[in-house]
C-alpha cells in the first residue's frame, strides 16, 4: 500500500505523494494523469485540489529532499510557496529535522519549523528566492518596456500600474483599490493573460493587492494552470517584495508584513543581501486527512473514495476556528 496526504497553506490545497516510499516511481505522464484525477474540483478525491506535491529523493548536495509541483491542468510549476510549507512539515515529521534545505526546480530552499500560528496550527517558515526583474524571466513582450515594476500599461487596463516579478514563477502584480479588488476585472484579465494572447506567451500568475495600512496587505491570485486559488505564496511573496519597492513609506525591508488573503493569512518579510532580493513565508502547513491506497491506483490514475482508506485528522477545525478570529476585509474573503 501507499500513502497520500491531503494538506493545505492557507487554504491553497494540495495533495502529497512521496515517491521515496513506493516500489516504481511514477513516469512524469502519470504524474499529470494523477495530478489531473485527483484534484479535479468536480470528481477529484476529497473535493479535488489546486495541484499534487511531489517527494522524491534530493538532486542537490546538501538537500534533505526535492519537491515537484503538479498544477491542476498537468502543467509543472517552477515552485510553490504554500506547497513548500506542507512538504517542509512532511520532511520533517518524516526525518526529524527542524531546519533543512529542499531542492525545487530553480534552486535548494532553507525551509524550518516556526512557532504555532494557533493550537494545532502548525506553521513552517520557508525561502522564496531566486528574483528576477527581467521581461526574459517571465517572459512578457509587446508591452512597450523591458521591465514592469509600478508601470502604467494601458494595453492590460485603464488607470493601473503593474509590476512583473519572478520569484521564481512569474507573476503580475498591481495595487488597486478595495472596489478593483471586489470587482471583475481580475476575473477577466487572469483568463486571458493565460489564453492566448499577444503579451505573456507562458501566461502569468496576475495578483491583485489592497494596501491596508503598514506592513499589512490583502492579496487575490489568479493562478497560472489552477484558476482563482485561496492563495499562493509565490504571488504573496512576489508582491510583498514590489510592496516594499514601490511604497516604502507603509512597506519596510527586514520587518514582518502581514498578508491576508482569502483562504487566512501569512507573514512575509523582504531581504536585501549582497544584492540579492529573497523573500521568507511564514505560514500554517496543515494536514487534513492521511490516505492509503494501492500503488497501482497511483499508476492507473484510478485513486477514488470506494478503493482508498481516508482518515480525518481534526486540524481542519482548528485552522477554521483561527481564521474566523481574522479580521475580514472584503468581499473575496466571505465568498
């Protein structure tokens, strides 16, 4: 038999396999066809997810570990900031470590344990890194620039400024209004920056953020290969850091920001050293359920609620109770 975990970071959820642990690793097609079955929000297992977490054994010297990301649509993500906090807790509960690094596709991550958010929220701090500004890292073009950082772009909207950032994965980022951020417009520029269309070839994660005072922000995410997710911790890492770029004088270097988003909230603080911008994501890695299913389901893609074990594990109640103290701010946060 094999195992399968049902987890989440603010509620941008995920299913983990370890393939560490199975007879046959998974061909990179079954992966997809697995990712695809098993997050699907209409047949998936458990209600379906934003993407399958993938273990396998480290590709860099001095990693504990690698983690795969395997969007909802088959597609593969360079990284992903909440999936890494879950993964971090998997590695170590499984290897009893507190502090250690993972490898992603881009680079070997510093990943360790933090204080509680709240009973039974357990949190983890992990490293979003590398950054880069170029329009080639995206990539974007026919924009008129070769780097976006508080632009005017009128080809995308009226009356905005936009910022591209990739950290690693590529992300659009534009501070807008409370109305903005309850209002359409995200749910139509998302779509169609990962469509076809003329400007972002490899589409975009595009980030909607309302500044709530000092150090305090509440970001929206449209996400490349998943759709509107409850969060995603590249895109509030990403525009924590144009955050500080762009409004010094309510976003400070080295000091804890508070994110909200719609599925709870994080911390992220902004790093410059020896000219280089990283960013840390302090948030909760929650487990909600343990499953055990046969390895050929894995392989066949044919994991369902009749031919696997599904234990609860109660955190979601706690994380629920948490984020119900948490002060609402707009409409996306009640939907």
């Amino acid at each position: 038999m094999a195992n399968l975990i049902k987890v989440h970071g603010s509620q941008n959820s995920f299913f983990i396999l370890d393939q560490t642990k199975l007879k046959t690793v998974l061909t990179d097609d079954q992966l997809r066809k697995l990712a695809q079955h098993l997050t699907d929000h209409q047949t998936g297992l458990l209600g379906g997810a934003d993407g399958l977490l993938v273990v396998n054994k480290p590709t860099r010297s001095g990693a504990l570990a690698q983690m795969r990301v395997i969007n909802a649509d088959g597609s593969e993500a360079s990284m992903c900031g909440n999936g890494l906090r879950t993964v971090a807790r998997y590695l170590a509960e499984r290897d009893q470590k507190k502090s250690f690094k993972v490898d992603t596709m881009n680079a070997s991550l510093q990943v360790r344990r933090e204080k509680d958010f709240a009973p039974n929220v357990p949190a983890f701090a992990v490293e979003i890194s590398p950054v880069r500004f170029n329009k080639e890292a995206l990539p974007f073009d026919n924009l008129g620039h070769d780097r976006l950082l508080g632009t005017p772009v009128p080809e995308l909207a009226p009356q905005l400024t936009f910022s591209a950032i990739a950290i690693p994965n590529p992300h659009l980022i534009s501070f807008v209004s409370q109305k903005v951020i309850e209002g359409p417009l995200l749910g139509e520029l998302g779509p169609y920056l990962n469509g076809d269309n003329p400007y972002f070839s490899d589409g975009v994660n595009v980030n909607f953020a309302h500044i709530l005072g000092p150090n305090r922000l509440f970001v929206r995410t449209y996400e490349r290969g998943v759709g509107f997710t409850n969060a995603c911790g590249t895109g509030m890492s990403a525009t924590s850091l144009a955050f500080v770029l762009l409004h010094g004088d309510q976003g400070a270097f080295d000091e804890p920001i508070t994110v909200y988003n719609p599925g709870g909230m994080v911390k992220t603080v902004v790093h410059y050293q020896e000219r280089r911008y990283w960013v840390e994501l302090v948030g909760n890695a929650t487990f909600t359920h343990h499953i055990e299913v046969k390895e050929t389901d894995l392989h066949q893609a044919s994991v369902n609620a009749e031919n696997c074990t599904i234990t609860a594990t109660g955190e979601q109640g706690a994380y629920e109770q948490f984020i119900n103290c948490l002060p609402k701010f707009n409409l996306s946060q009640r939907n």
